[in-house]
C-alpha cells in the first residue's frame, strides 16, 4: 500500500487520472468483436476504456496505451485495486482505494 504522496516520487502520472467509467462491464470489447479469448482485463484511468492484459493474444490495454499515450491503468479483475504506470513502470496499491470490481 502507498500513499498517494509516496507514489508522486516514482510516478508523475497520478494527477493526470480521473474518475472513469469502464466502457465494458466484463469483457475485452475489441477482443469480443474478433472472436477472440482474452486472460485478464484492465481499465485506462484516462478514459475508461478496457482491455486485455499482456498475457493476453492481442494485448489490447497496451495497445491502447501506445495509441493514446494514456500512461496508467488499473486492474479490472473482481477484488484486485493495483494500478500500473507504463510510462514509469511501476505497479502500486493506493491507500483507502478499493477494486474497481467487487469480488
Ligand atoms: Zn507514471
Ligand atoms: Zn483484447
Ligand atoms: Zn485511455
């Protein structure tokens, strides 16, 4: 867990998100279209849009990222609140900030 003081030190990106909404509720919709599986998914905290992770075939969250330059992502899977900066590549928890998704 990290204060959002503590994650300024290694990420500038924190003061560029915004509360989003999700424009899928449990799918990768780019994936869906294409009849293809995706492994896990995350959430842009930019702009709401989700994807697939890296696991996945076709990698859609950071596809997205490389489009859009939108650095941080948060994971979209029930239970789990870590957030990701590709920019910076860094993986934290945010104090008193839970899921996106409940279990
Ligand atoms: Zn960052
Ligand atoms: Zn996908
Ligand atoms: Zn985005």
């Amino acid at each position: 867990m990290a204060t959002r003081q503590q994650v300024r030190e290694v990420c500038s990106h924190l003061d560029d998100t915004r509360p989003v909404s999700p424009d899928s509720a449990d799918r990768c919709p780019e994936c869906a279209a294409l009849g293809d599986q995706w492994v896990h998914l995350r959430e842009c905290q930019q702009c709401g849009h989700v994807g697939c992770c890296d696991s996945s075939k076709n990698k859609h969250a950071t596809a997205h990222h490389t489009a859009t330059g939108h650095p941080m992502v948060r994971s979209f899977e029930p239970g789990e609140s870590w957030w990701f900066c590709y920019n910076d590549e860094v993986v934290f928890d945010l104090d008193g900030v839970g899921p996106v998704r409940a279990d």
